[in-house]
C-alpha cells in the first residue's frame, strides 16, 4: 500500500511541482491550499508524512505544526517545513516545534526526494516498533497502552467532527474459579479463545484490546447505541457457544458486557474517564443482573459498593 503524503501551501504551482516529484516516489499524494484546511485534512485522515509550507495566506505553518503536535491524532506524523529562506532562527525554531525536517525553496528535486524517502522509512519504523509494543502478548490483541491513545484519538475526532463512537467493556464471568480449579494454562487458553472470538466480531476499523485480567474493551468506530448493543450481543452469544478443554472435560463460560457511547455525552463531559466509568457501571450492573448479559449506559445507576461486590464475585 502507497504512504500517503499531505502538501499545504497556498500555492497551486508548489502542489503541482511537489506532486510530479512524490508521485515518481509511488507516493498517494494529498493537497490542502491553506492553514486550516491542512490542519483539518491531516486531522481526517492522517497522512504518513506532511510537507508544511512556512507562509501561507491566513496563517503561518508554526502554528499548523504547533496544533499537529498538541493533537495526539495527528502528534507522530513527520513533517518536513518548506520554506523560502534559509534563516537559522526559523530552523531551529522549525525543529523545536517537532519538525524532523526543513527544506528551502527552489529545492533541488533529487534530494527532496531523497528527503522525502528517509522521512517515510522513519515513519515505517517507528509503526513497526508502536504496533509491537502495542500489543498484548498473551492474547494477541491491542494493549491498555492502546486504547487509552485511541480513546483520546476519537475523543478529539468526536468533539471536532462530531465522529461517534462506542466503548463496550468484557468482562469474563467467574474467571477466577476457572484458574482456582483448572489451573492457569486453562485460564489462558480460555482468555486466547474469547479474544479470537472479540477479533472475529469487530470492523477493520475498530479496535479489540485487553483491558487488563479477564477484562477487554471494544472500540466501535462510527457506531451508536444499535451497533454497540448488536456487536455486544453477537460477542455474548458466540462466547456461550464456546467450549474450552479442561483436562479432557469440555469447560463452558459466559461474558458480560456494559457498552457506552460518545452520543451519551456532551462535548465538555466527554473524557476517556468518563466513558470508562460510564462502561464500567454498566458492566457491573450487568454483573449484578445475573451476569451472561449486555447493559448499555446511561443511566449510572450501580454504585461503588455494588460494583465492588460483583468484582469480588468474578
């Protein structure tokens, strides 16, 4: 797949130019013809590199790539400043701000290029290396570590754009019996197997991740209460079905699920605690209605000690 690079400047001769050269690259090349346009395409669809005019109508690229960096959606694409003088102060100042790069007009196009390539490769690697360490190595799904980044990526998205999305937490009914009684290599092929069943049930775009223990959280992207309760009980019904070997006895759990979502808040209360909190009791309220169950928040009506006791339960 092509790595797409994001051009903003103002000028549709420097689009133009730049595109005949990163398309020989086998570039996807992307334009936006001002600040805040640039800003607001990177923030749709994250590029792998941007290439950041310095002056442009309207605005400068300091404050674009100032508001690039604050913004964790958009904080680890490289991005190269092209500008039009070669002044120390505004390299430095340029670097700074967390550009990997800064190339000065007429540029010569073989070592833009070769920029360009070097900058891409960077960005190859350090995909690489975030998606290892992203990842649980017991079960093979998402970590905590990567929820809690993609939680505040589609926060941002949700409250800018108004992107919706679901939070739905697992939790595994009566885990703990299960390694009391069979064992621990029985509980973690137990959790290897719901975890298959969680990859299977979602989106390419969506997200399965371990929460931590016998807990899981599912990212929905563009998803409301009808998607987030649908996937939930998909995951509930296929997780009965499920039958793992417990010394050459067929062992049988269930899940329950408390899901929430980005619509159940206001832009000012929507914080990735928030929803966490909102899943949670949720979650526990489904504990405490019997358990093998789905419930969707709001209303908030577990309270701490009620969740307490269903946690102490399993």
């Amino acid at each position: 797949m092509a790595q797409s690079v994001l051009v903003i400047d103002d000028s549709p001769l420097m689009h133009r130019l730049l595109a005949g050269h990163l398309l020989e690259e086998g570039c996807e090349v992307r334009g936006a013809l001002g600040p805040e346009q640039g800003y607001e395409r990177a923030c749709a669809e994250p590029p792998d590199l941007i290439l950041l005019d310095l002056v442009m109508h309207g605005g400068d690229g300091y404050d674009v790539l100032r508001r690039l960096k604050g913004n964790p959606r958009t904080a680890d694409i490289p991005v190269i400043m092209v500008s039009g003088t070669s002044d120390v102060k505004g390299k430095v100042r340029a670097f700074d701000l967390g550009a990997i790069d800064y190339v000065v007009k007429p540029f010569d196009r073989t070592e833009l290029r070769a920029r360009v390539r070097s900058a891409l490769r960077l960005k190859r690697y350090h995909d690489l290396l975030a998606e290892r360490s992203s990842i649980d190595a017991l079960t093979g799904l998402w970590n905590r570590g990567y929820l809690d980044q993609r939680l505040a990526e589609e926060i941002a998205g949700a409250r800018r754009y108004r992107r919706r999305f679901a939070l739905v937490l697992v939790d595994i009914d009566h885990f703990k019996q299960v390694n009391d009684t069979y064992g621990h290599p029985t509980g973690d092929r137990l959790l290897g197997s719901v975890s298959e069943i969680l990859q299977h049930s979602v989106r390419a775009g969506d997200a399965a991740c371990r929460f931590g223990g016998e807990e899981f959280a599912l990212l929905l992207v563009e998803s409301g209460r009808e998607e987030a309760a649908s996937v939930s009980l998909r995951v509930r019904e296929r997780v009965a079905a499920l039958e793992v070997m417990a010394g050459g006895i067929p062992l049988k759990r269930t899940v329950s699920l408390g899901a929430t979502t980005s619509d159940d808040f206001s832009a000012a209360s929507l914080t990735a605690e928030a929803m966490i909190e909102a899943a949670d009791q949720a979650l526990y309220a489904a504990k405490n209605g019997g358990r093998n169950r789905v419930c969707l928040a709001p209303p908030r009506t577990v309270s701490s000690s009620m969740r307490a006791s269903a946690r102490a339960a399993g």
